[in-house]
C-alpha cells in the first residue's frame, strides 16, 4: 500500500505542471502573461505603468482570481516588426496564456498569424488598423477603438461644415494605409472625398527635405483641409515644416487623429511647438467621467509626480489587464486547465536549429478566447463589452482645439448619434437621432486665430485656368454667341455668370472655349458629358437642368425658369348668337336645370298642406312649381314658405343660386369682353393622342423627353434649327409637310413669339425646371455661384439682366395662352350636393311627421287582408299630404288680432289725413276772407 502511494506521487510530480499544484487543485497558484509593446514611445510609457497597476489591482482584489496570482512579464518590441516578431516567438516558448499587445499595427499583423497556429490570445489597446479583421485573426482582440470609427467622426466632421474634398497625409505602413482607406469610405457615403494622399515614409530615417517636398505639393492642391495620419515623429515634423511654408495660417483646416491628443494628455509640449499647433482640430478616444477613473486619475499623480500625463490608451491598458483578469476567472470556473502541447507541423519544419518545437500549443486557448470575448464589466474606460465583430460597444471620439497653451473641447462624436455637445452617455438613454439639425458643434477657433469656418478650397495655384465650356449656337443668339474676332462671348447667360463671379469672394482664373459649329445648335447632352471626362472644367450657357445630366454633373442655382410648353397656330373666335351657353359645359346645365325643378317640387311637398298659395286645381299647382323654382333664380319669387323645414330649404337654396349666378355673370363678361382664341391642339395631351408632325429645337432635351418619357413615336420629331424654321413648318401645316405644333423651352419661345404674333402657347407648361451652370460633381465653385445667384435675383441684378437681353420685343406673351376652361361641374358638386342633403333630410322629417300623424288618428276597422289593409293605409296616406291642414286656434286667434290691429291703425292713419286737410281748408279759408275785407 506505501509502495502504491509513493509511486502514485512521483507520477503526479513529473506529470504535473508546477504551477498547478496549489492548494486548489483547479487553479494553479501562477498564471503567466505577457505584454509587448515599444517602452519609450509615447503609448508605451504611460502603457508600462498602467499594465503594472493593474496586476497590482488584480493580485490586491480577493474577488477576482482568489488564488492565483497573475505574473506579468513585459517586452520591448521597439516599433519593429522584425523585434516583435522575435519577442512574440518567445513567449510562445514560456508558459503564457495570453499576450497584451502588440502596440504597432504593423507588428499585429505579423504575430497574429503566429498567434492563430499557437492559440494564444492578442489583446491589444494600442493596434487600430480597421483590417485587423477577425476573420483573418480570429485570436486578435482589439481592446480599444478601431479606426473605422475615428475616421467615421472625421468624415462626419468634414461632411457637417460642408468641406467635399480633403488632403491625407499618412504613414506610408499599414496603420496609415489601411486608416486612411477607412476615412475614403467614409467620406465616399456623404459624397466627399480624398483628392490628394500623401504617404510619409514609415520608419526613423524621414528627413525635413522629404516633408517639405510633400507639403509643397500638398500647397499646389485645390483642397485646404488636410488631415494627418501620423506618429507623434512625423507629425510634428509636419506641422513644423507646414509653419515654414505658410499652411498653418487663415484659409487652412487641420484634423489631427489621436496620435496628437496622446502626446498633449501624457506631456506637457513647449510653447513654439504650440504654436504651431493653434487651431488644429484633434480627436480624442472618450472615456466617461466617473468615481472610479476620478480616483485612479488621483493615484496616477501621486505615484508619477507629475511627470507622466494619462491618456486613453493608458486607461485601455489598464482594462486590458482587468478583462484578462475576469476571463481567466471564468476560465477557471468552467473547469479550464492550463496545459500545452507540441505541434508536430512545426517540429517535422524545423531543420535547422531555430528551435522552434520549443513552441507550445494552449490546449484550452479557444475557451480563454470566448471568456474574453463575453465579459461584461465596467472599467475606467466605460463598459467593456464586445459587439458580434469583436469591436467594443458604444465607440465614441472628443474632438478637442487646440487654442493658446492648451485645449479646449468642442463637442463629441459617437456612433450611436453623431456629433453632439453633451456627453455621448447622456444620449444612450434615448432613440438616436442622425439628422442634420440634431448634430451640433461648438464654435472653433481656426488656423489664423478666426472664428469664421474656412471655404476648405482655392484655385490651385499652379497657373491653370479653368476651361469652360460655351456652346456656339446658331439660334437665339441673345442668350449666348461669341464676339467676332476675340475669344470672348455675350448674352443673357453670359452676364450672369460674370456677375456672379464678381460676387464670389475670391478671383477665378477660367477662360472660355467654344463648344459647337455655329452652323447647328449643339449637343447639351455632350457638352455635359466632356465635363465629366474632365475635357472641361464647368459648362456655362442656356443648359437645361434635366435628371439624366444632374446624375452626372452638379448644377448651379437656377438662374432662370425653364420648362416645356407646345406652341401652335390660332384664329380669333368671335361671341355669336349662342355664346351665353358657353360659361357653363353641359353636364353642368343639366345638373342646374334640374335641381331648379326638384326644389320645386320638394317646396311644394313641404308647403301643400299648410300654404294656399300652394294649393289649388292640379294645372294651377304645376304652374305654381315651375314658377316658384324658376323665379329663384332671380330671387322674385313671390309665394311665401310657411314651414320652418321649407323656410331652411329655399333658404340653402338661395345661397346655392347666388354662387352658381354670380359664377355665370362673370365667365360669361369674359367671354364676350375678351377675345377668344381657338386653336385644334388644346396641350401635350392631344399631341400624344394624335398623329400629326411636331417640331422641336436642334440640341435641345425635347426630342428625349417627347420620345421617352411621353412616348411619341421619333418618327413624328421633326428637328428645326431657327425661328424662321419654326414659323415656316407651322404656317405649311401637317398637310403641307410642315408640323401641328412645335414643342420648346419657354425662354426660346418667348423670344419667338415676341417677333411672330401669329402663334400662341397652348395648355400649361408640362415640365418645370431651368437653367443653370454645369460642373463637376461635388464642385464647390458650384455651391459659392449658387449663392451668388440668389444675391443677384436679391439685389435686382438679375431682372435687370433679364431686362437688357430679353424685354422691349414687338409682341407681349402676357395674354397669349389659350384656356378654353368652362365652368364644371366639379367646381361645383359640393354645393349641389349640401343643398340635396338638405332636401332629403326635411322631406323624411316631413314624411315621419305624416307617418305619425297617420298613427295616431287611424280609426278602428274591421280586420281584412292584408293586401286591403296595405291599400287603405297608403290612400289614408296620400289623402293626409294633399289635405289641408288647420291652422291652430292660437295661431288663428293671433292672426285675427292682427288683422284687426291692422284695420284699426289703418283707420286712424285715415282719422288724421281728414284733419289735416280740414285744417288746411279753413286756414286757407280763413286767409281769403281777411283779404277780401282788405
């Protein structure tokens, strides 16, 4: 039985990991791990410290790992990723499960290939490349922000002061590579974008001349924002060498990424350096105020001194060690053991002597990974918890200015709802919002010490002078047509656009080049398509803003209105012997005749009974219908309504007559005091339904829209090239091989029409659109020109342009279109149809009445069939309408009283006419006695 023991125990002591034998069997008393990261640089520094705290933290708390105690051993991998290569291969051959690290994107990429062979954990809270993917590196475990949301908030931030084009100036590895690819995507989804990237070349050996190379080149482009991408190293050579050439004054937009914000958080930058910085905005990784990082904050000064400031990425460091900490816990909770196995691929490749089978598989690696990835905590950095990507929830960036001696803060970007000025936390709580007028700002202080935010673009000044494109037209001259002899060009659209440019705050060095023959119109459609070519830089001329050229180019503010209109010969019509039948179509007389007649004879059922004068022989009650209804109409009916519901009918029916007679009186004076015009076509509509030939305008867009979008057959086109074109095919007519009727934009027929009186615009304008100028898509000399437009058409300009090239012509089209409206029915069915409610509601209260009355005065009968029965109640019924009814005794009573107060007051009107006459007979007597005694 001892010997049993004895060899039971040797074989637990050889077989038996050192570190697992503990007190509890399933936990060992150590757990390894490593860190590589580079000591010195900026990261690092504040890095070393935090990863210490926190073992520190962890191996002083009693709830976390109770037991077992975390070893942390640290590498310096230098910023190199042949070193950390080596360094990571090391750890490979000790007994670490998980490695924090690495700090350089670039050294990620290479060691997380060696982490996925050997299934050890990468936990890094400095690599940001957003193609550290994990589908690629499924034991990479990014534990602070990706990229792809830092350059989300730059491209937010560029999209929300309306910049379209930005400068990248990165580190030519894959961090700067891959992150400024992530910020082209981003800009791409607002319609911005990158026009110019400049790659600084990764490593120590950069010199000044390099950077001052690259940045002159960067002068010469269009655009003046610039975002840097850089290490601390490099991107303070920039800034410095930017200084010397003049870019960091008024006019320029810097966006630094958080390499900058780390530097100014965990030192304190002398006075030259920053000012070179003033008005740079910078991007800071949020980390939410609270108790816990309030108190960290105030132990990270006691044990520094002072000399270290802490950054985010500290804070993440410091996390990292914390989730690791929490996921072995769980690990060992789940009965993981810590174990390790050779791999026999590695082992049959080495032939030489790197000693690479020193290298170990982690049994239980997989297990580690999925604690890690479902921890669920609050550290210093907010809530550590991974989303389905592996990415950290709720990522969110400050943006910081870099003003005076220090920083100030201007807002925050979240992915949950964008651009804020409160703390992204405060938001969560609430449905996200992305609107435009929900993301907010505050104000910054710009290169060159301005409030004013930057245009973000000038001319390049590399001597180029813009090349726009005018069409050469050979009709309507007045809206465009070159000066003989010079390269310059006049005209309604000409003026505008130099105008407009005289507003513009900036000079535009550009010149004119003639697009066309002279002998024919143009093509539009190709002058808009060399735009996009880049054979011209913009289009200035009569250019139709049509759908199918604003998916392609960017179009100004409409200078003037356009559309479509048909324009057809007319003959004058004259009144006739019948014209007052025209206000009203026929359907409409119909209706109104009768309705006449039907409040007659709904009058006349409410007043029979009650009212003699609509009582009476059956030809005298007809008459008496047809009079009173007809007499209506202008309103001299002279039977008097007894009844309240007849009194609210003709009441109704009143104001229905005055509306319709008021309507009629007035189309009918336009119609026989206005001359009428009269033309076969009535619009675009009878064009479609017919077969007739129809003209439209060399180049214009009309032959597309009519063909395809109205769907006349091409066959009926009919190009024309002039006005005189245009006036010979509609004198000839379809039957004479000219056209029905020709189909244009507004501006070129009002010119027609002004010189040729014997053709008019028919039906309305079908199409509503206008002219503008045409640029490149995302142009911002579109943007500054549309605004310009809109102070021209402010301040009067614009009218007056218009005055000076297109009023003053022999013929006004102000009373030219034919309306051949009548009055319809529908104009009117809504009176129509109160005034039938109203009937049928007084003849059903009238017909109960009757029902009821029926009810109650029914004498008793013998019983008899029904059919009988049925015939007697409706003859009982119908002898109750026609019968008269008998004024109540009251009612008589009071008209009695009335009567004789009638006669009475006549009688005394009577008493007093004969005294006054009798007085006025003896004074007048009296008068002529006195003069016969004189």
């Amino acid at each position: 039985m001892n010997l049993l023991w004895a060899v039971s125990c040797l074989f637990v002591l050889f077989t038996v990991p050192p570190y697992a034998i503990s007190g509890n069997s399933s936990r060992p008393a150590v757990v390894h791990i490593g860190a590589l990261f580079t000591f010195d640089s900026t990261i690092g520094k504040v890095a070393k410290i935090a990863l210490e705290e926190a073992v520190k933290d962890v191996n002083a708390n009693a709830s976390v790992l109770p037991g077992t105690k975390l070893v942390l051993t640290e590498q310096n991998s230098n910023c190199s990723g042949f070193l950390g290569m080596v360094q990571a291969l090391r750890f490979m051959e000790t007994d670490v499960v998980a490695i924090i690290g690495p700090q350089s994107s670039v050294v990620a990429h290479i060691i997380s290939h060696v982490a996925n062979e050997l299934q050890v954990p990468l936990l890094s809270f400095a690599a940001t490349d957003p193609t550290l993917s994990n589908l690629q590196f499924p034991f990479f475990v990014r534990t602070t922000m990706s990229d792809l949301y830092q350059m989300a908030a730059v491209a937010e931030i560029v999209d929300y002061y309306g910049w379209k084009e930005v400068i990248a100036i990165f580190i030519d590895d894959d961090f700067g590579r891959n992150g400024v690819s992530a910020l082209d995507d981003q800009l791409s989804a607002r319609r911005c974008r990158i026009s110019y990237k400049a790659g600084i070349r990764s490593g120590t050996g950069v010199d000044r001349g390099e950077i001052t190379d690259l940045l002159v080149q960067v002068a010469l482009m269009q655009s003046r924002v610039i975002v840097l991408h850089a290490n601390p190293d490099s991107g303070f050579m920039v800034f410095n060498v930017a200084q010397y050439l003049g870019m960091t004054g008024n006019g320029y937009v810097w966006i630094a990424t958080d390499w900058l914000s780390s530097v100014v958080d965990s030192t304190s930058l002398p006075s030259d350096t920053m000012s070179v910085l003033q008005g740079v905005l910078v991007l800071r990784q949020h980390t939410p105020d609270s108790d816990s990082k309030t108190a960290f904050l105030s132990r990270w000064n006691k044990f520094t001194g002072g000399s270290v400031g802490l950054h985010s990425y500290g804070l993440h460091a410091y996390d990292t060690v914390w989730l690791l900490a929490h996921a072995i816990d769980a690990f060992f909770n789940q009965g993981g053991i810590i174990s390790f196995s050779n791999d026999s691929r590695i082992h049959d490749a080495d032939e030489s002597n790197l000693n690479l089978e020193a290298m170990s598989i982690f049994d239980n690696g997989t297990l580690l990974l999925n604690n890690i990835l479902q921890s669920n905590f609050v550290g210093l950095t907010g809530p550590v918890k991974f989303e389905s990507d592996k990415s950290l929830v709720r990522p969110a960036y400050d943006i910081i200015n870099v003003v005076g001696t220090g920083i100030r803060q201007v807002g925050y970007w979240s992915n949950y709802s964008g651009l804020s000025i409160v703390p992204p936390e405060t938001l969560y709580a609430k449905p996200p919002n992305r609107s435009s007028a929900n993301q907010q700002l505050h104000a910054v202080i710009w290169p060159g010490e301005t409030l004013s935010k930057p245009r973000g673009w000038v001319f390049p000044n590399n001597g180029k002078q813009l090349r726009i494109g005018v069409p050469i037209r050979f009709s309507y001259r007045d809206f465009v047509s070159p000066i003989q002899g010079t390269d310059m060009f006049k005209g309604f659209c000409i003026d505008i656009f130099t105008a407009a440019l005289n507003l513009l705050p900036y000079a535009v060095p550009y010149r004119f080049v003639p697009f066309g023959d002279g002998r024919k119109n143009p093509n539009y459609d190709e002058l808009v398509r060399l735009i996009t070519t880049g054979y011209f830089d913009g289009a200035v001329g009569d250019i139709a803003i049509v759908t199918n050229r604003t998916k392609v180019v960017d179009f100004t503010q409409p200078y003037i209105e356009s559309g479509l209109v048909v324009v057809a010969p007319f003959k004058k019509t004259n009144s006739g012997g019948w014209s007052f039948l025209r206000p009203f179509t026929p359907l409409m007389w119909i209706v109104t005749a009768s309705f006449f007649f039907f409040i007659g004879i709904v009058v006349w059922i409410l007043e029979h009974r009650i009212n003699d004068e609509f009582r009476g022989p059956p030809r005298q009650q007809i008459i008496t219908i047809l009079w009173f209804s007809l007499s209506t109409l202008f309103f001299a009916h002279r039977e008097n309504t007894m009844s309240t519901l007849g009194r609210v009918v003709v009441i109704i029916w009143l104001f229905v007559v005055l509306i319709i007679n008021s309507s009629y009186t007035a189309s009918l004076t336009s119609i026989l005091t206005v001359q009428q015009l009269s033309s076969p076509i009535s619009g675009i509509d009878s064009l479609k339904a017919g077969d007739e030939p129809i003209g439209y305008q060399v180049g214009s867009f009309a032959e597309h829209y009519l063909a395809d979008d109205v769907g006349i057959s091409k066959s009926r086109l009919v190009a024309l090239g002039s006005p005189e074109e245009y006036a010979k095919a509609l004198q000839l007519g379809p039957e004479k091989g000219g056209v029905a009727a020709i189909v244009d934009e507004r501006p070129y027929v009002e010119i027609f029409l002004s010189t040729h009186c014997s053709f008019r615009i028919v039906g309305q304008e079908f199409t509503r659109s206008g002219w503008g100028f045409a640029f490149p898509r995302d142009s911002p000399l579109a943007i500054d020109l549309s605004t310009a437009i809109l102070q021209l058409s402010e301040n009067g300009e614009l009218q007056r342009i218009h005055d000076k090239w297109l009023l003053g012509r022999a013929c006004s089209t102000d009373d030219t279109e034919i309306d051949s409206d009548r009055l319809r029915f529908k104009s009117f069915w809504g009176l129509f149809l109160m005034c039938g409610i109203a009937c049928i509601v007084a003849l059903s209260i009238y017909f109960l009445q009757i029902v009821l009355q029926l009810r109650h005065s029914a004498p008793a009968q013998p019983a008899a069939s029904n059919g009988s029965s049925v015939s007697r109640h409706f003859r009982r019924f119908i002898s109750l309408i026609d019968e008269k009814k008998e004024r109540s005794n009251n009612s008589g009573r009071k008209r009695v009283e009335a009567q004789r107060s009638s006669e009475e007051d006549g009688l005394g009107r009577q008493l007093k006419r004969l005294q006054t006459e009798t007085s006025q007979t003896t004074t007048q007597l009296n008068f002529s006695v006195q003069k016969d005694q004189v």
